[in-house]
C-alpha cells in the first residue's frame, strides 16, 4: 500500500498484512502461501473497495470476553 497499511508477525511465525488502499487483507506464511484472505465487500463512491486502515489478531480469550454476556449476580 502506498500510503497506509499494517503487518503482523504472529506467535505461530506467519505474517498478517493489510492493504488498506486497497480494502484487502490476509496472512501469510513464512514461505510466502497465504492462508487467508479478506477483501472489503464495501465500495467507495467511485466503486474502489473501502480502505481498512489496521487489522490486528487478536487472542480469542480477550474476544470472548466481549462476546459472553456476563453472569448476573446471585442475589
């Protein structure tokens, strides 16, 4: 990406990237496979894909937390 973008090393030794100008994402190998790969499904006005500035992994304990309702308290 010529004016934004991001990368990622990560714990198992693959690289997460972001092409932000060009709405992509995905991740990589040390061998240079990709894994994965996301393109923005969003267009802009002129019909490019939308930016995506940064894209973190992040652990999917700390996901979890956001994602499980809390338990209510015992009264």
């Amino acid at each position: 990406t010529a004016s934004r973008g991001s990368c990622q090393r990560l714990p198992n030794g693959n690289t997460l990237i972001s092409e932000s100008d060009r709405g992509r994402s995905f991740e990589v190998t040390p061998e240079g496979e990709i894994v994965w790969e996301f393109r923005n499904p969003h267009l802009d006005a002129r019909g490019r894909r939308a930016t995506m500035v940064r894209l973190y992994r992040v652990d999917p304990a700390i996901v979890e937390k956001f994602i499980t309702p809390a338990a209510a308290p015992v009264p």
